[in-house]
C-alpha cells in the first residue's frame, strides 16, 4: 500500500476528498428532520452540518444545539467531516446525532 507525502494511507484520500453520506438522528426533544441523510463534500468542516441542522429546525445563533457523533463525543465544529467518517463511519454512513439540550455531557 503506497502512503501518501504526509505518511497516511492513500486509502483516506478519496474519502476525504470526497462526498461523504451523513445520517442525522434527533436525541431528545429534538425534531426529528424530514430529510435524515445528507451528502457533504469531505473536505467540508462540521460547521456545514451545524448550519444545515440550524436551518432546517428554525434555530437562531443564539439557541443551543448539540452534535454528537455516534452518541460517543462532540466534534468541535471545525473538525473535517472526511476525516470523522474515515475514523467513525459505520457502513458508508457518519451517524451523527443531534440534540438541542445537552444529551450526552
């Protein structure tokens, strides 16, 4: 296997660079979304996932919301969305849940 200038895997490239197959799951009281699995660019922030949620259920700035990834640990928003399903992806899919309390501490 040929490891790419940084010493990583060539393997992770693609998916990094590619799209990756996001499914939303609401935690709580948190509505559930009409459209649960999203398509992003993996080169792509969390932040983009975080601005879709906050559009889709009505949220302003101010108002709290929650990303979890597989009910395991909160990402920081500026965490990549290749990188987090290259570690995390449970059959092609980053299963990320969301809540607007804090659900899992």
């Amino acid at each position: 296997r040929a490891l790419a200038p940084d010493g990583r895997s060539d393997l992770a490239a693609p998916l990094r660079g590619g799209k990756v197959k996001v499914h939303l799951r609401a935690v709580g009281a948190a509505p559930i979304l009409s459209r649960a699995k999203i398509r992003v660019d993996g080169r792509q922030r969390l932040l983009v996932v975080e601005d879709f949620l906050r559009r889709q259920l009505r949220l302003g700035p101010g108002d709290a919301l929650f990303v979890y990834v597989d009910q395991a640990f909160a990402p920081t928003p500026d965490q990549v969305l290749g990188e987090l399903a290259e570690c995390f992806a449970i059959a092609g899919e980053l299963v990320l849940n969301y809540s607007i309390t804090d659900a899992w501490g």
